[in-house]
C-alpha cells in the first residue's frame, strides 16, 4: 500500500491510495464524519478507469492530525475486531 500526498496544507489534506480501491479511504472518512473539526470529507475516486481513489479532508483546525487520529480509531476497531475470532 502507497499513498501520494496531493495536496498538504493547514486546513486541507488531500491523499491518494495508490493500487487500492475506496474501503480504506471510505473507513477513515467515516471516523472523520464524526469529528467536530472536519468541515468537508470525501473518499472518491477521480474517474472508474483512471487514478486511485482519494481522500479529501477540510478542517477548521488542522487536517493531517485529525486524519492521524481517524487512522488510528480505524486502527483499534481492527484489533478489537481481530481479538474476537478464535486463533483455532
């Protein structure tokens, strides 16, 4: 997995996920709709044969530290998820 940083400013974060489709931008879009700070979110793709998909981010504050904390949110309901199937 790669991602490409289009666009790294203050208040708005573009990335691209390269060789991927939508799911892991849709579930970090979704931690973030739920975030006080995030004025506009989005996970498309540009165009269904061309480009990755991307994840747009506008924020009041920051944007690139409510996107870590979304990833990480995203991060710890894959654990809780992964704890709960058996190992055998």
């Amino acid at each position: 997995m790669k991602i490409k940083i289009i666009e790294d400013e203050p208040k708005s974060l573009i990335v691209e996920f390269e060789g991927m489709d939508r799911a892991i931008p849709e579930l970090i879009k979704t931690k973030l709709q739920e975030m006080k700070d995030v004025d506009f979110v989005s996970a498309n793709k540009p165009h269904p044969e061309q480009g990755w998909p991307q994840l747009i981010v506008k924020s009041s504050k920051s944007a690139k530290p409510l996107v870590l904390k979304a990833i990480e949110q995203v991060q710890e309901e894959m654990q809780e998820l992964k704890a709960q199937i058996p190992k055998k």
